[in-house]
C-alpha cells in the first residue's frame, strides 16, 4: 500500500495525482490474480488520495478563516476609538493600538517595552504601581483615574489630561489588558459632571457625599424631600444630626463606621427623625472613595425611607408570634383532648370487656341453667310418655330440640362475648378461635405457638388484646379477603412478642386503614396503642394478600 502524500502537498496537486491514478485503475481486460490484487490495491489507495485531498481542502479553509479573523481582529483592535494597551508584570508596555499611542503622543512602535508609569504624573505614578499590584495578585477588575504626563508643564502635570484606567489581568497570558478613556477635556468633565448630576436628582433614594472628615458636601432632591432638610442646612453637617437619640444600641454607629472603613461598604437600618420632628427608618448602603494614593476622600450614602415596609414587617412579626403561640396553645388542648380520647377509649374497652364478662357469667348462671332444668324435665317428661301417649311424645321431643337448640345459641353467644377458654390461657384460646375459624369458613389455616410455658408470663392485657385482634383479623379475611389460606404466628422473643396473620387474598384495597368503615381495625389499633404496642398492616414482600402484625414490648 502507497504511503500518504506529503503534507506540503496542496489540494491542487493531489487532484493532479488523483486523476493521473485514476486514468490506470481500469482493470485489466484478461487478469490473473496477481493483476487483480494489484488493481484492488491501486483502487484503495485511489479512495485514500480522496478522503486526503478532502481533508487537505478543509484545512485549506479553515486556516484561510482563521487567518482573515486575525487580520480583522487586528484591524478592530488597531483601528478601535479606545486606546488599548497591554502590559507585562513589570509594567512594561507589550502591545498598543493607534488610539493609544495617539493619547500617549508617543508613535506606537516607540511605545513597545517603555514602562507606562513614565507617561502617567509623577505624583500617580507611585498609585499607579500599587494599582497593577493589586491587579496581577488579586486578579480581580481594577479601575482607577489617573493624569498624564506634560513635559511642558511646571509640575509635569496636564490640567486637560485626564485617563480612566479600566484593566484586567489575563493569568494564561501573564499580562495585563487596559483600556484608556481620555476624560480630561473641561467639556467632556463638565458634562458628564452634569449628566451625573441629573441622573442623582432623579433618583428616588436619598443620597448624600461627606468627605474624609464626614462632613456633608452633596445632596440630591431625594434628600430634601425625605429628611425635610433643605440643602444648606445640610451641607457642612455630620449625618448624626439625622439621627434620633437612645434609638440605637451603643457602639452601633462606631461598629457601623469601622466596617465602612476596613471593607469599604455597610448597609443597615438608622433610626432617624426628619426636620419636623417625625421618626423614619431610613435603610443606608454606605461607599467608600479612595484617592489616588489609597486614602479615603469621600463618603457616598443612598438610603430610602423604609417606615411603612418596616412597620409592617414588624406586625407580620408580631401576628406570626400570635399565630404560633395559639397554634401552639391549640396544639396543647388537641394533645390533651387526644390523650383524654384514648385514655376514654380504653376505659371503654376495659368496660365492654367487663360487661362481656358479665353478660356471658348471667347467660350462663341463669339463661343457661334455667335452659338446662327445662331440658331435664323435657327428657323427664319424654321418658315417661313414650309408650302411653306417642302423639305427646312426638311434641315433647320436638320441644326437647328447640330447648337443645337454644342451648346451643346461648353457648356460642357466651364464646363470642367472652369464650370460657381464655381462662385455660392464651395457647388455648388460640387453638380454639383458629379452629372456629376453619369451621366457620371452610379455609387452612396454619397456627405456628410457642410453649405454653413461655406464654404464661404474657400479662392478662396483652392477652387479651392479641385474643381480641386475632378474631378481628380472621373476621375481616373471612368477610373481605377472598383468600385460600391463612397464616397465624405468634412469636415470642426476649422482651419482645409478635403476633402476625396473614393470608394469599385480595390484599389490601385503596381505601385506607382510617376509613369511615374501618372501625374494626381503628379500635385494633387504639386497643394495642394503649397497651404500648405497634400495629402494622400492608403485603408480604414478593406476593400479594395482606399482613397484619403487631408487637408489644414485655
């Protein structure tokens, strides 16, 4: 395979090639192999001068574009109306538009590497260097007014001259970029003075200029309309004479004074009075100026009258505490109300509990053994009439069903108000109420228990309520679950118990467990609550249906 063209190749030349190639890639009327392979390989050396020659074409014109940018930049930046200047860490000048050299008197090419504190006034010179010090170490955009330099002059200073100094320090470079504003014609001075001037009286915020000794030289309209001062009662005074006595804690004004000093800005709130005797909060954002060599020479403040948005802050303030202290106070009276509830809520269940008790006793004391003395006269009487009066005898026995049969009835309303087997203990009275439940409901259901022995340190409360919310759980899956197979598991762990019922039915509906209907699972819940237990319901991992479990500490 050919090597690739030589990079100084042009586009036109390898055109050339590529045609004269081109012309000798018809293969061979009668080839054999040998000519087969070399007319393959001359076919993709062919491809590979394409591809080169278009990749030569577009380098062609991106170094065409690249080159007219940089003859465009560098006819903007010597052609620009502002004097552009770069320096290097010493201050030396590397580079200068026409403009520069045009505010500098000085012909561009004599500029390179003169140092440009020489066209600056001897006495800026020395803010000069501190200025690009802080430039090349901070990094930071630095801005500073400076005069040049008239030979001709006594002092070597141009009262007409005048330069704004706007540099940034490019770090990848090492070098510093400036731009020079010439700003010393009296005219351009004067009206910009002016435009400033216009531009503070239409200010809404009051502003006021104190010189280095913080007495007031300047204030605008803004000033007069807030504070009711006019200007020359103004002018010539501290700002304290604003202020409001004792309105402020001590030291806050000397705190307020140091800041501005060390860091060059502050802005708070002042408690002042206008001239008519009426208090105001202004809200003040406080500037420094700096001079030439580094001093400060004015104080700038700008404030606003923030009375109303204050006063009004403070009655949000103040209905918010209000707000929170009734809603802390409602808060109180619901937690107890609450506690109140459930300590009702348990004497209630306590009391149904009793009258279960007591119910299912008389049911058994009197219903019971009336139902029993009736039935032993019933057989009595059936004995005795079998032979003599059949037709008597047929009548007593049917009687003798219907007493069995409300017997029957009265033992089953006795277990449900209160089964008899809790008092052979809770592995009993768990056994018995899954049994019933495979009766009642024809479904498996699997009863995991620990020994009996380990159950009788479960105080009569705790077994209770497992009792009561076992026979709810298998109530609602036997009403709503549509299972095949149920799950009961107690469990007993140190310091812990467990119980949990579970089954493979439809699982839990999108009705919520504190639903108006759910009055079985609310009172489960407040039962096992006010013994200090959990309850928990949702679906086992990985399959459907639903899981109760609840947990008690021993």
């Amino acid at each position: 395979m050919k090597k690739p063209p030589r990079s100084d190749f042009d586009a036109d030349q390898l055109r050339v090639v590529a045609e004269q190639t081109a012309a000798s890639l018809q293969p061979p009327a009668h080839a054999d192999s040998d000519q087969l392979r070399q007319w393959h390989e001359l076919q993709v050396s062919q491809i590979e001068l394409d591809m080169q020659q278009q990749a030569l074409a577009q380098l062609q014109r991106e170094r065409d574009a690249a080159e007219e940018m940089r003859e465009r930049y560098a006819l903007l930046y010597d052609q620009a109306p502002a004097g552009y200047l770069s320096v290097n860490a010493d201050g030396a000048i590397i580079r200068a538009n026409l403009a520069a050299s045009e505010l500098l008197h000085c012909r561009r090419t004599a500029l390179i590497g003169k140092r440009f504190e020489q066209f600056v006034a001897p006495q800026a010179q020395a803010g000069l260097r501190r200025f690009l010090e802080r430039l090349f170490a901070g990094g930071a955009r630095e801005v500073m007014e400076a005069p040049l330099f008239d030979a001709g002059s006594a002092d070597g200073t141009s009262a007409s001259r005048r330069v704004r100094i706007e540099a940034n320090f490019d770090a990848g470079a090492g070098k510093c970029r400036m731009i020079l504003t010439d700003i010393g014609s009296p005219g351009l001075r004067e009206s910009e003075r002016q435009r400033a001037l216009q531009v503070l009286d239409s200010l809404r915020e009051g502003v006021l200029v104190c010189d280095a000794r913080q007495q007031i030289v300047s204030v605008n309209a803004a000033f007069t309309e807030i504070t009711g001062y006019p200007v020359e009662e103004a002018l010539g005074r501290n700002p304290r004479f604003l202020g409001r006595q004792q309105a402020h804690a001590p030291g806050y004004h000397a705190e307020a004074m140091h800041q501005l000093r060390a860091a060059g800005k502050w802005q708070g709130d002042v408690y002042n009075r206008r001239r008519d005797g009426t208090p105001y909060t202004a809200h003040f954002s406080m500037t420094v100026m700096r001079g030439e060599d580094g001093a400060i020479s004015h104080f700038i403040g700008v404030f606003s009258d923030v009375t109303a948005q204050r006063q009004a802050e403070a009655e949000l303030r103040q209905l918010s505490r209000e707000l929170d202290a009734r809603v802390a106070q409602r808060t109180a009276e619901l937690t107890t109300s609450r506690a109140q509830l459930e300590r009702l809520a348990a004497h209630l269940e306590h009391v149904k509990e009793q009258e279960r008790q007591r119910l299912a006793r008389d049911l058994h004391d009197e219903l019971g053994q009336n139902l029993l003395a009736l039935r032993i006269d019933l057989s009595m009487l059936s004995g005795r009439t079998g032979a003599r009066h059949p037709r008597l005898h047929q009548r007593v026995n049917a009687a003798l069903e219907n007493v069995d049969l409300s017997i029957r009835s009265v033992r089953g309303i006795m277990n449900e108000l209160r089964p008899a087997v809790l008092d052979l203990g809770l592995q009993a009275a768990f056994e018995w109420q899954v049994d019933e439940f495979r009766k009642r409901s024809g479904l498996d259901c699997e009863l995991t228990l620990p020994d009996e022995a380990a159950l009788a340190s479960v105080p009569a409360a705790i077994s209770l309520a497992l009792f009561r919310s076992l026979q709810e759980a298998l109530s609602n899956v036997r009403r709503h679950a549509q299972a095949s197979r149920v799950e009961v598991g107690l469990a007993l762990e140190p310091g812990r118990l467990w119980l949990s019922v579970s089954d493979d039915g439809v699982g839990l509906g999108p009705a919520p467990r504190g639903a108006s209907d759910s009055f079985g699972l609310i009172g489960m819940a407040q039962r096992v609550a006010a013994l200090g237990g959990h309850l928990d319901i949702g679906s086992p991992a990985g399959r459907g249906g639903c899981r109760l479990t609840l947990s008690f500490d021993l």
